[in-house]
C-alpha cells in the first residue's frame, strides 16, 4: 500500500482528553524511558544507558533529516 499524499487522510477525532502537542527536549528522556523499557526484552536490544540516550536522541529523533 502507497500513500504518496498524506493530505488526502481524513481528520480524525482524538477522544475527550487526548491531544497531541509538539515534542520538546524535555521530553526526550521520557521518550527514550518508555522506548527502552518497551524493547528490553528485543534479543539485540542495546543496555539503557547514557550513550544509548545520546544516539537514540540523535538518530532515532531526528527523523528523516
């Protein structure tokens, strides 16, 4: 499946109380928390520490730039 124009995805609404709001640095920590936690158990998953952090906020964050 190709989706080559996102503008054609019809709106969605979120339920009462969610909302989505732009990251900021403070909360890259958190991010990273929940991804590392989530991948713990992943057979080549790397030890959480802080260059773990660093390179998840570096290449992991940084999206297709």
């Amino acid at each position: 499946m190709v989706l080559s124009d996102l503008g054609v995805l019809a709106q969605v609404n979120l339920p009462v109380g969610i909302e989505v709001r732009p990251v900021i640095s403070e909360h890259f920590r958190a991010i990273y928390d929940v991804y590392a936690d989530a991948y713990s158990t992943f057979q080549m998953a790397h030890k959480a520490d802080e260059h773990a952090f660093q390179d998840f906020v570096t290449y992991e964050l940084a999206g297709d730039t």
